[in-house]
C-alpha cells in the first residue's frame, strides 16, 4: 500500500558512519577524562588512609601533611604540593584539604579542565 516491505530494511551505510564517528567521538573524550578521575579517586583513597592511621590524633599539621604526601606519592600522585594541600589542626579537629585543578588537552586548541576538591575532617576525643 504504501510501499514494499524492501524499503524498510534498517540503517543506511551513512547512519552507520555518524554512529560510529559520535562513538569514536565518546571514546575518545573518555580516555581523556577518566585519568582526571581516576587521578582524584587515588587522593581520596589516600585521604581515607589518613583518616584510618591511629596515629594521627597526636601528629602536627606538618606531620599530617607529610604523612600524606607519602601516601599520595605511594598511590602515583606526585604533582600535589603545599598548595594544593592544606592542613588544619586544632582543639580536637583535624581538617585537611585538597583542592587542584587539572588540564589535559582534548583536540588542537580545546581542553578539558577538571576541578577537585577534597576534604577530610576528623574530630578527636
């Protein structure tokens, strides 16, 4: 009636190549991506194994912030210095932050910025 049945077959060879090129696309962004994050996973793994030292209740700040930075250096972080960390230790509370910002380039001019920022707040008794 409206015609054959031959001209509903599925996809055409140009659709294929636009699906394919959006996914190239995707995938490509993601392995540009996905080490920012997994980047600031390692910090925040590394936070949590501050959080968990017994010790850490009767280190100074300095002690603190060296105590992390091993711990970063450990887990493959090596571009965070003292100013990305910054450690506040008072009366009964420990607050330790990271913030930084990453760049990685995408295509020719274009780049992909990431903003990170973790804190790690402890009370002690």
């Amino acid at each position: 009636m409206f015609g054959t049945i031959h001209g509903q077959r599925g996809m055409t060879g140009i659709s294929w190549l636009l699906l394919l090129a959006l996914l190239g696309v995707l995938v490509f962004m993601g392995i540009k991506v996905v080490p920012m994050y997994l980047e600031n996973y390692a910090v925040k793994a590394s936070l949590q194994g501050l959080a968990e030292d017994a010790e850490i209740a009767n280190d100074s700040a300095s002690e603190v912030y060296n105590s992390l930075s091993k711990r970063l250096d450990v887990n493959g972080i090596d571009s965070l210095g003292r100013e990305h960390i910054e450690v506040d230790k008072s009366q009964g509370a420990l607050t330790v932050t990271v913030t930084y910002e990453r760049q990685r380039p995408l295509i020719g001019n274009l780049e992909v910025i990431g903003y990170f920022e973790e804190v790690l707040e402890l009370e002690f008794r």
